[in-house]
C-alpha cells in the first residue's frame, strides 16, 4: 500500500476516492486562505501561498473520475440525436 501526505493526511494512493476527498480538502484550504504563510522584513510584510489553483482542481476532476469508474458510477451521459426529414 503505498501512502501520500496531503494537507499534513496521510492517504492510500492506490484508492482515488480517499484521494479526491483530500484534494478537496486541500483545495478548500487554498481558497480560505489557510494555507497562507506570511513574512515580514522589518516594517514589509508579505503573504503568499504556494498553489496552482487550476492544477489542483484538475487533479479533483481526475481522481473523482477515477472514483466513479472504480465505483460504477456514470460521471458523464451521452445523449443520442437524429434528424428528421
């Protein structure tokens, strides 16, 4: 079993499920600002956050895509057309 910290959790990642759910946490973290780290150079002070947004939410998209297969759920429905004369 091999495991994977994220956001300080330690995850199997060998279950995208479990995954997902701590990248969702992690991403909640990102955008309430808790991840922020903040540094001061005498009277300057700066705070920043080390996290690409758009990344991490495309590692959600596949890891919630490898969960739904893995659970049999459909993610994504195909809708059939056909024209009439």
């Amino acid at each position: 079993m091999d495991t994977v910290e994220i956001n300080g959790v330690q995850v199997d990642f060998d279950d995208p499920c479990a995954v997902a759910k701590a990248l969702r946490k992690a991403e909640l973290a990102i955008v309430t600002g808790s991840g922020v780290a903040t540094t001061r150079f005498g009277d300057d002070e700066v705070r920043w956050h080390a996290g690409n947004l758009a990344r991490l939410r495309e590692l959600i998209s596949q890891y919630e895509g490898q969960c739904a297969a893995k659970t049999g759920k459909r993610v994504r429905f195909a809708k059939r057309m056909r024209f009439v004369r």
